[in-house]
C-alpha cells in the first residue's frame, strides 16, 4: 500500500451491492469469463480418465461411465478469479474430493492436480478435504463445457479460481508441496482470495 | 509521494508505487496510451502486465489488469486502454487520467505469455481489438533488440478507425521486410479495401500462419470467442498445441 495515495478526481461506482461476499481488489461480474493459457483441449469421453497416484499403496482409477456412477453433489459457491472477477452463487454439479479420497490410505500432505494440455496446480491436502473440493462435470445443470473447463475440472472455491484446474484427470498425492504451473510463475503459492494471495510474497 | 522500504523478508514482492503520467497518447477514438514514469521499476517482458489500483478520497478502492504496451528498452511504461462504456476504471484512465497525475501500479506480473528475443521465431501473433497491446510490446521489442525473427501479425479490428497502433504497424512493417501485418476489418471496411472483411478462420490462419512444419511461436490475445476460434482452428490445421499461447479479455466491468 502506498499510504495516503488518492487518484486525483476518481470516485468509482460502488456497484457491488454484495460487498460482504467480494474479497479486497474483486469486482462482481455477472458474465463468466475465460481464461486458460492454451488451445481447449478436446479429449473423447471413451478416452477420458480419472486417476489418484502418487503416495497412496495403489493408485485408483475411474473411467468417464464409472465417473458418472459416483455419488455426485450440486455445489452453490461464490468464485474468485485472480484477474479481478467474481461471481456469485455458480452452480455446479460432480463428485466431492472427498469420496474420491475414501478408502484411500495415504501419508500424503499435498496434492498436485494434473490435466489435458499439460496444466498443474497444488494445493495442501487439507483444502481439497472435509468438503471442500470437487471435481465437477456440470455447470448451471448442463454438462461442462469445453471452454470452461469440460469434460471436467477440479472446483476448490475458497482458493482462486486457478486452482481449480480445467481438464482435469488426474491428483498425485505427494508428501512434499510442488509449485504448479502458475506457481511456477509469480502467481501465490496458496491463493486466498480474503487475504488477497495473488502473487508470491502477497 | 509517499514511498515505502522494500521489506527485506519477501524478495520479489509486488509492490505498489505510483507512476506518474508523462503523456497520453489517443490511438483510436475510444483507446488512449497512457505513458508512465515510474519510479524504481525494474523492468519487465513483452507480454506480462500490471495491476493497477484505484483510490478515492473516503478510502474506495478497485484493481483492473492491463497488458503493457512498451518494449522492455522502452524508457517508460505504457499501458493502452480501451474505454468500456458502462466501466468502472477504464473512464477514469482514458479521460479524466492527464499529465502530471499519478497512477497506482504493481507489476510485471505473468511469465507465460512473454516473448524475448533469444526465443527466436517465426513469430505468429493473432490479435482482436485491444488484444494487440501485449503483442505490439513483443513487435517493439521484436524491433529495439534488433531480432531478426521472422514475424506476423494477423490483428482483427471492427473497422481502419478502430485499429489500435495503426501508423505505427504500418511503420514497422515498411522498414522490415521480415514483419508483414495482416489487417482484417470485421464490420465496416474504406472504399476500396483489398483485405480481408470477416472473423478470423481457418482459412484465413491457412493463407497467413507460417506451415505447421516451421514450428511458430504463437501469442492469441483478443475476446473469448477469437482466442477460441484462432487456436482451435490452429490445432486443427496441425500446429502443435505446447506451441500456441493464448490470452483473453472481455467486458467483464473494466
């Protein structure tokens, strides 16, 4: 903060009638935009997979049918993206981390999403669990789309939107943190939005 | 002004500071530069960006991104905006903002959608509208550094007045016979014009982007529906998606 800085003449809107919903530096939109860093990728359903690898006795894995089988949840959650937007109330359909997780022992304290067209993120163990991540196939009660994210993304709502990786296939439970992608680049490690995580050092 | 000690404990932290505004330049009837002196900037590469930062008199606050405009050898920092007619921030900077005042920044932020000159080419960069500022950082720089890198520019506008940087494409591809820039007017076209008049499409990217065989760094910057459109289409004529790096904006409260 540059104490006392006051941009000459500027007053602004003050159109975001939520304020208690949007974290410091976020403005509401009611579009959805979108933003990835490459060509969407366009795998087949017959071709699709979901995995768990890494520090667990065996790794697990669900094809797009045995996927669609899983118990499934809808998720109403407020979401955060670090270029600024947010938007209230999405609605989402998939299946929780947790019961992904379920009979799984593991000595892991960290994840590592990986997805179609090379994207990673991490995030410790303990924000993907207790009801806190899902990968979701369905947005607004339609199936996902590719642009946002179909067949399948990972949803982790308290955390910035870009940890919640598109094209996801797959989480590799480790025992020590590795910076994704966008970690990888400046971005913050974490990632709160309500203590406004968005670069490293923040 | 008021300046703050770099904290000692978080190297590499973006810090706030203000910029001071040398000039604002018109580039289109709705887009102006805005070219900044700032103090202790460290630099950056063609294509990362800043935030910048808001602050009324009560203590309000809002943030926007804005790609940079200058090459790295630039003396000073420009950001090119692009009035939103319904917007918070962009018609503050783009016409209440003049010389003299300051301005809120932090940056450069993003290392993914850059391009420096020992990356080499051919260059193919596609943009939309406003799209093109993160890509005219990379043809300055592309020119102050003396790279030779073959290079294309495939920029969709609404129409000759709406093209952003417009002299100077047109300047830099004169001197240049390695940069061709290649105009598509989507809405309305001047008497005469021989170009292209429609979205971008494969055919298009057929006739302008270098063979997939030539292996082109590809930077995509413009509204959702091109970027989609331009690197789906890209993949489709055999480029190879690790090579095609997209970026996006939309009217989404600028």
């Amino acid at each position: 903060m540059v104490e006392g800085f006051i941009s000459r003449g500027f007053r602004g809107r003050r159109r975001q009638p939520n304020n208690a919903q949007l974290p410091p530096g976020q403005y509401e939109t009611k579009g959805f935009p979108v933003l990835s860093a490459g060509p969407t990728p366009h795998v087949p359903l017959s071709e699709w997979d979901f995995t768990l690898v890494g520090e667990i006795d065996e790794a697990k894995r669900w094809s797009w049918e045995e996927f669609q089988a899983l118990p499934s949840e809808e998720i109403t959650k407020d979401i955060h993206c670090v270029t600024k937007w947010s938007k209230f109330g999405t609605r989402w359909g998939g299946v929780s981390v947790d019961t992904l997780l379920g009979n799984v022992e593991t000595s892991a304290a960290y994840v590592t999403a990986f997805c179609d067209g090379g994207y990673t993120t991490n995030l410790p163990l303990e924000d993907v669990t207790g009801g806190k991540a899902w990968v979701a196939y369905a947005y607004d009660g339609e199936p996902l789309e590719p642009a946002h994210g179909g067949p399948a993304r990972l949803l982790v709502p308290h955390l910035y939107f870009w940890k919640s990786a598109k094209w996801v296939r797959g989480l590799s439970l480790l025992s020590h943190d590795e910076p994704g992608f966008w970690e990888s680049l400046g971005y913050h490690n974490y990632g709160d939005p309500w203590r406004e995580q968005r670069y490293q050092g923040d | 002004m008021a300046t703050q000690p770099r904290p000692a404990a978080q190297p590499g932290r973006l810090l706030w500071r203000v910029g001071e505004v040398f000039e604002v330049v018109e580039e289109t009837p709705t887009t102006k530069s805005l070219v900044l002196s700032v103090p202790g900037w460290e630099g950056h590469k063609a294509g990362q960006h800043v935030d910048v930062r808001l602050t009324a008199e009560d203590g309000y606050q809002v943030q926007r991104s804005y790609s940079i405009a200058s090459a790295p050898e630039d003396e000073r920092l420009a950001i090119t905006v692009d009035r939103i007619e319904d917007g918070e921030v962009s018609p503050y900077l783009t016409e209440d903002l003049m010389a003299g005042d300051g301005l809120e920044l932090r940056g450069p932020i993003g290392g993914y959608f850059v391009w420096e000159r020992g990356l080499g080419g051919p260059l193919l960069l596609v943009a939309g509208g406003s799209g093109v500022v993160p890509l005219m950082a990379m043809l300055r720089h592309r020119a102050a550094s003396g790279s030779g890198a073959p290079a294309k520019l495939l920029f969709s506008s609404r129409s000759q007045e709406e093209v952003i940087y417009r002299d100077e494409l047109e300047r830099l591809a004169e001197a240049d016979e390695k940069l061709e820039v290649v105009h598509t007017l989507t809405r309305s076209q001047p008497e005469g014009w021989e170009g292209y008049a429609r979205r971008i499409d494969e055919e298009m990217l057929r006739e302008v982007a270098p063979s997939p065989s030539e292996e082109p760094l590809t930077f995509i910057c413009g509204p959702t529906p091109l970027v989609e459109a331009t690197a789906a289409a890209l993949v489709e004529l055999g480029h190879d998606p690790a090579g095609v790096k997209t970026e996006r904006f939309g009217p989404t409260g600028g």
